[in-house]
C-alpha cells in the first residue's frame, strides 16, 4: 500500500467506519475491555510494589526520610 493510498484510507476513515474494524480478530469493544483490564493490573502492581517498599522500609528500623532531606 503506498503512502498516498493510506493518506486517503485514513482521510476517509470515520469513528463510524472504525466500529466494525476488526484488529487481530477482534472488535473495538473487546480492545476497550483489554485495556481496562490491563491497565487495573498494573495499578494493582505498582500499588503492590509501593506497599512491599513501604513495609521494608518502614521495618528497617531507620527513619523513613522525606525526598528532600
């Protein structure tokens, strides 16, 4: 496909047309679900991650110290 064929597809292309694109097989709806389920995982993660280094260091016996000291 040349450069000024796909300038044309994308010119043409509406959010009406995309609704029933399929992209590796699958519909805009079931991305959409995707990437909400990916993204809540990975807050989950760093949440997880942030309160095992709270925990540590907090159990550490030191002062936690702030950024700027």
């Amino acid at each position: 496909m040349t450069l000024s064929l796909l300038h044309l597809y994308f010119i043409f292309t509406s959010n009406k047309d995309v609704q029933d694109l399929l992209i590796f097989g699958h519909n805009i709806e079931s991305w959409l679900i995707y990437v909400l389920i990916f993204f809540g995982l990975t807050s989950l993660a760093f949440v997880f991650v942030w309160l095992i280094g709270f925990l540590a260091e907090s159990q550490s016996g030191n002062s936690i110290k702030q950024p700027w000291e």
